[in-house]
C-alpha cells in the first residue's frame, strides 16, 4: 500500500487561536463563578440567624480559577455549629441559610453563562 501525505498550513496560528479561546473562556467563566459564589454568600448573610455575629463573619468566598464556593470558613468556636445552625438538632429547631443560598445563586450562573456565551464569538474574534 503507497504511503500517503498530508500537509497542513496555518497549524500554529490554529493552535494559538485554540489557546486565546480556551484562556478566554477560563477567565469568564472564573468570572461568573466568582460572582455567583459572592452573591450566594451575601445572601447567606442575609439569612443566617444572628446571635453573637460568629457564624455570620464566618461566611465567606473562596476559591482561584474557575472554582468558586461560599461557606461558613474558618468559624470560631465548635466547629459543628454551622451544620447544627443549618439543619437543626434534637432541641433547636433547624435555620436554614445556606442551602436557600446556593439554590438562590445557582439561578445566577446558568444566565450569566448564556450572556458569556453570546458574546464569545466578538471575544474570540480579537483574540
């Protein structure tokens, strides 16, 4: 069987259009996350019952990249208390804040996304 060539033209410029596309797309998306990640702790904030202001100075963002996430860090005290705050035990009554906080913030991202998603085509075409 004769061997057979291809040669391809243009290759780099396709491998670096590649890169700026993907390296457009981290940084964006890190973006949306970031945002949706601090609006899911604000509202947490919102709604986190107040006693000493603890639980409430705990919330926070953190992350790097395109991963994102909000919680109660670096709590002072027992470090049960968020999960016993948010759920309940057997003698105080549940106070949900995180989890009506990322259902709330996981509305944010998916419309962000389609907005970024439009506008790709324009990015890329500068890139």
């Amino acid at each position: 069987m004769a061997k057979k060539w291809v040669s391809v033209e243009g290759d780099q410029e396709l491998i670096r259009r590649l890169k700026a596309i993907l390296r457009i797309c981290r940084q964006e998306v890190g973006k949306i996350n970031q945002e949706g990640a601090q609006r899911g702790a604000d509202r947490a904030r919102q709604l986190v019952p107040v006693r000493t202001g603890a639980l409430l100075a705990s919330i926070d963002v953190a992350g790097a990249g395109t991963t994102w996430r909000f919680g109660a860090y670096g709590y002072e005290g027992r470090s049960m208390v968020p999960f016993w705050v948010e759920y309940g035990t057997s003698r105080t009554p549940a106070h949900p804040y995180m989890t009506p906080a990322a259902e709330w913030s996981r509305t944010f991202i998916p419309t962000q996304t389609r907005g970024f998603a439009r506008e790709l085509p324009f990015l890329v075409r500068n890139a």
